[in-house]
C-alpha cells in the first residue's frame, strides 16, 4: 500500500544520503505535507515532480 500523505521532512530524510542533498531553505516548515489527492492519485513518482525547464534549470 502505498502512502497517501507524506512531509517535506521524511522525503529529505529518507533520500538525503543517496541523493546527497542539503536543505538550504524553508526550514520553518519541514514538517508540511504534500498534497494528499496528489500523492494518492499518483500514477508514478514523476506525477509528483512540477516541470523542469532543461533549457533554464535554474529558473
């Protein structure tokens, strides 16, 4: 089964050493939660990715 609510702040923890990520902003809130309908409707992981301009990546 898979989950239908999950924090910011389980993400990062739970792929931080894998990935080598560093959280740099948003610390007031690492607890939020990603949408539930989103998670849940979900067919993949990347239906919960937003766009990623290859062309500008940092925009």
């Amino acid at each position: 089964m898979k989950p239908t609510s999950i924090s910011a702040e389980r993400l990062f923890e739970e792929h931080r050493e894998a990935l080598r990520w560093e959280w740099i902003a948003g610390h007031a809130h690492p607890e939020r939660r990603f949408d539930e309908a989103a998670v849940r409707d979900a067919q993949s992981a990347a239906d919960l990715v937003g766009y990623l301009n290859y062309i500008h990546p940092y925009r």
